[in-house]
C-alpha cells in the first residue's frame, strides 16, 4: 500500500489542536484524508481511515449557495461539496459559516483556491502578483487546514483553458510551487487541480511539470462520459475526480440559424445528469474517486436554466431528484414536477414583430400537487461569457403577454425589436419544487 | 468517348431520379454530396424540423453507408486530423447516424433513436464530426451517453 499524499499523524494532529492552530480550542480534531494506491494500481479515497466515494456537488458562489440548498444535499444522499474560491468558506449558510454548516450535516468541503487566470490579466511573469498569489494560499491553508469538514483542496479551476500550450507550462510549473505549499503546511488532505477538458498536451503538461498534484479534476460535459477512459488513453493512469458535469455544455449542442443553443427539455436534462453519474463511477472503478454534480444553485449562464439546478427563489428542479436517485438509489417522496411537453408555432421560427402567438405546456405533478405557472419572454443572451465567467441576465418583456399568465396557456404578442428571443414556463408544485424550460425564437423586419 | 458517353448517360440517369425523389418529398438534397446531406441536416435539426432532419440523413446512408463502411473496414485507429477528411463518407454518415439519433429522440422514437445511435457507436466508430468552432470530435463517443440516457428514460420516470 503506498500512500500518495499524506501520513497517519494523529500525534501531530493532536499536538496541533492542543497549540490553539486555527480550528481553535474546542473544535472538533481536523480530517485526515488520502489517496491510497492499491496494489492492483487503483485508488482509493480515505477520509480519516475509511473509504469515501465522494457524491458530491459544485456549489456556492454568488450569494450563499446560489440558490441551492445544503440540507437538501445531504437529504439526497449527497456527501460533498466543492467550492471555487476561498472566500466562499466564510459564506453562511443557514446563519452558519459554510464549512461549519457543511460539517453539522456530514457534508465534507473541496475547498476551491482560485488560482488567477492569463485571460483575465494574470500575468505569470510578474513576480510580485505571484508572491501575492502564494501569500493568500498559505493564508487559507493555514486558517482551513484543521477544519474537521475540509476533504481536499481545490487548486484552481480551468486556468490552462483558452490559452496557448507555451503558457500553460508556466501555469502547472506554478501550480506544482502552490500544491507545494499546501503539502509543507497540510499534509493531511490531497491537492487536486481542476482543467477544463483533457486533451493530450494538458496531461503531457501536467505529467512533466506538475509531480505535486494528487487529484486531476476535469469539468467535462458532452463528453463527460468518456472522460474516465480517454484519461487513460491520454496517459493519465492516476485518480481523477469528474468536478463539473452534467447536461451538454450550450456550445457542444444543435442550434438555431441564429445560433441560439437549443436547450435540452428538462426530464432530458435529468436523465443525461443521472446517467453521466452511474457510467463514470461504474466504467472507472479503482480510478474515479467520485464526482461533483454542475450547479446545485441557480446560474445565469446562456440561459437562466441551463446549469443551475434550483431556480433563484430556491425550488429544486428535477435533476436534484435525478441525483438524489443516483446517489440514494430512491426517489425524494416529493419530486419536482413533471414537463410533457412545451409548444409555441413560433419556436425555431423567424416571424414579423408585433405577431400573435400562444404557447402551452403540458405539466404533471407524481404527487398531484397543484401547479402554479409564470411564463417569461426574454431576449437570448447577448452576454456570453467563456469559461462560466459572470453573465448578466438579458431583459424580459412581460408586457408581451396578453393573457393567461399563470396557466398552462398564454397568448403573447412577439416583441417589436427585431431580435433572438426565448418563451420561458415555469411550473411551481408549492412544495419546493419547479421545473422549467424554454424554447427560442426570432424577430425580423 | 464510349464510357464517357455510358458514364454520363449513368450519371444523367443517377441525377434525374435523385431529382425525382427530391420532388417526391418536397426537400432540397443539394448536390446529393455527403457533406452537404449531412450539414442540411444538422440545420433542419437546428430549425426544430426533425422529420427533414432524419429524410437527410436517410439519404445520406442510403447513398454513402456502404463506402463508409469499406472505409471503416479499413481502419484500425480514428485516423489523424492530417488524414481524416480522406474518410469522408465515414466521417458523414457516422455523423448522419448521429443527427438521426438526435431528431428521433425529438420525436420521441426512442427506440429507433437508440437503433441509430447504436450504429455510429457499434460499427461506425471511426468517424469523426468538424466542428467549425475549430476541432473534431467522435460521433461514436457522444452516441454512448445518448444511448444509455434513452435507455435510462424508458426505465425510470425522469
């Protein structure tokens, strides 16, 4: 048995707590986590001393959760949740610091560092932002080390992407320095780092300049399936963590002429979440250490639905249930509605401004609960970010609709300005549930 | 100049009841190539006209599945982005059976989608799909997760 990352120190724990180091007096001893190779050449994640299959979500960011739910993580047979920048620990949650909440309901935290990106102005060359760098990283070691939630740290997320091959030698050259501070000042929990796809020249990259890391974390979508296999093929023989998937990324599916992504309907979405879950822990056991589910919170990204799985007023959508079926096993006692299906005769069309039109949706609800409708007609995002950068949400026109708003039938009148627009329903089931979902449309002269 | 003349007369003829065929469905095929068959229908799965969507990969398999077939039977590896646009009747038809896969499951004709997407998956699976934003990708490889959440879909009430 070779241990990877880190050693059974439990003096050293002790004597740590005992010193007063962050954590405090009177808190609860940290975690100890590692990677463990077997002698088959698989792995094993464990959390002090036990194996641990991490069943977990990407969340926080904006405010709190984003609109997603700890409690509800937890009551879904979840385990984990992974962050993406370090402020995010000290967010509350349910009037309690993240970390705290997340360790009160057995939640265990990938604690996200976000290490700054070329595209965003970060220059490698520059020594001074680099000593800041490394500053605030021993800063947030030091402060979260001994936190009994904390499982591993999250060094940096998609950094490499966008950018050419001769700068990323730099960035794992200096991600292999960070991941070295963090193992001096915690030895106790592993460092995984977080790319954005794998290809040949990032694994060729990583292998040779970056002997530090002990988790490669991929964000993956269309082919988040594969990912486990094609690693292997790339020549990445070590464990791996799917830290971003879920339903095909809006760049990786058919669009309209005026190439708006067709967003998939929302039982769709659901099972492609539920189904990229079961194939990457079962076609990659010994190797995959678990994954973290995109987005338990609300997202405005392409759309205000894509990602996010719970709307911004908190109702959960169906792909919570999906995984709370792929983690448990068992459907929630009360799920999310149900769409059947959502029409307009304007969809996938250009029509003239000022035209007439209807849409419909067709809802169900497992437990018969009664279904409360809001429709929307909003502009198609004209605020594409790359990488899940910031978008803002485009206008909306409520004005456009004429009658039936709050039932499963409107009448709208299109807007006047030539433009990609989206019809948007919403069905609430008053118990916490919703589903959503939209289809586009064109305005022209 | 005899098998010119049969070769044009041969061409004629394959030309005017490809001709009569698009009159028959009301479609436009264009030229009949390939790719042009398979980028109509990729646009018709675009415009939400997926019955158009799977006419045009129909006919793209109906013209081209059996070159695409020889070309698989060739290979041994997804060949090199310096040698993929050689495997252009693999590379379309793979796609076309991908694309049909899709508009299917639009159409809610799961089990022939899954038909579909098992034949770029099974026994296509070198073909490779441009994507004009700047890379291929394996048609095969995406027809895997469709397959298993369609068949996930027929199981569990999502």
């Amino acid at each position: 048995m070779y241990r990877i990352t880190v050693f059974s120190c439990m003096a050293l724990l002790l004597s740590s707590c005992a010193a007063g180091v962050p954590g405090g007096p009177g808190t609860a001893p940290g975690s100890r986590v590692e990677v463990v190779r077997q002698s088959d050449g698989t792995f094993t994640l464990l959390r002090n001393d036990e194996s641990y299959w991490v069943k977990g979500a990407g969340s926080g960011g904006g405010q709190g959760l984003g609109g997603g739910s700890l409690q509800l993580l937890a009551a879904s047979g979840g385990n984990s949740i992974r962050t993406w920048g370090i402020e995010q620990l000290e967010q509350l949650v349910d009037g309690k610091p993240l970390l705290d909440r997340a360790h009160e309901l057995g939640i265990s935290v990938t604690a996200g560092f976000w290490v700054q990106h070329v595209r965003h102005g970060f220059d490698y060359s520059d020594t001074a932002s680099i000593d800041e760098q490394r500053a605030r990283l021993r800063d947030a070691v030091l402060k979260y080390r001994d936190h009994p939630a904390l499982l591993a740290w999250g060094l940096g997320n998609e950094m490499e992407a966008f950018k050419p091959n001769v700068e990323s030698e730099v960035i794992w050259r200096e991600l292999n320095h960070l991941a070295g501070i963090v193992k001096d000042l915690d030895p106790h929990h592993p460092v995984m780092t977080v790319i954005a796809g794998a290809d040949s020249s990032k694994i060729a990259g990583i292998l040779t300049h970056y002997p530090n890391l002990d988790i490669l974390g991929v964000n993956a979508y269309s082919n988040a399936p594969t990912v486990g296999r094609n690693l292997v093929g790339l020549g990445w023989n070590g464990p791996y963590m799917l830290t971003e998937f879920g339903v095909g990324g809006a760049w990786e599916v058919a669009s309209t002429p005026w190439n708006a992504p067709i967003e998939p309907d929302p039982s769709t979405k659901a099972a492609e979440t539920y189904t990229v879950y079961k194939i990457d822990r079962d076609d990659n056991v010994g190797r995959s250490l678990g994954s973290y589910v995109f987005f338990w919170g609300h997202k405005q990204e392409t759309t205000a639905t894509w990602y996010g799985m719970f709307l911004p007023s908190g109702e959960k959508l169906p792909r919570v249930d999906a995984m709370a079926y792929a983690w448990s096993g068992v459907w929630p006692d009360n799920r999310a509605p149900k769409l059947e299906s959502l029409a307009t005769p304007v969809a996938f069309r250009s029509v003239k401004p000022g035209t007439r039109s209807y849409a419909e949706a067709d809802c169900v609800d497992r437990e018969g609960d009664e279904l409360r409708y809001t429709w929307d007609i909003r502009a198609e995002s004209s605020d594409r970010g790359t990488g899940g950068d910031p978008e803002a949400a485009p206008p909306s026109y409520p004005e456009s609709i004429k009658q039936g708003q709050g039932s499963p039938r409107i009448e709208f009148v299109v807007p006047n300005r030539p433009g990609a627009y989206r019809v948007f329903v919403t069905a609430y089931d008053g118990q916490g549930g919703a589903v959503v979902h939209n289809l586009p449309f064109f305005v022209a002269d | 100049m005899k098998q010119i003349l049969t070769f044009l007369a041969l061409f004629s003829a394959m030309s005017l009841s490809l001709a009569e065929e698009a009159v028959d469905d009301g479609l436009d095929y264009g030229d009949y190539a390939s790719v042009t068959l398979q980028v109509k229908s990729w646009d018709a799965l675009g415009e939400g006209k997926y019955e158009d969507a799977v006419k045009y990969t129909e006919k793209c398999t109906e013209l081209y599945e059996e070159e695409a077939r020889k070309m698989q039977a060739s290979l041994s590896a997804k060949p090199s982005s310096d040698v993929v646009n050689e495997y252009w009747a693999l590379n379309d038809v793979g796609t076309c059976y991908f694309i049909r896969g899709e508009a299917l499951t639009k159409l809610r004709k799961y089990s022939e989608a899954v038909a579909a997407f098992k034949v770029v998956k099974d026994e296509l699976y070198y073909a490779q799909a441009w994507d004009p934003k700047g890379w291929y990708w394996s048609p095969s490889d995406a027809a895997y997760p469709k397959i298993a959440v369609l068949e996930a879909k027929t199981k569990s009430d999502f």
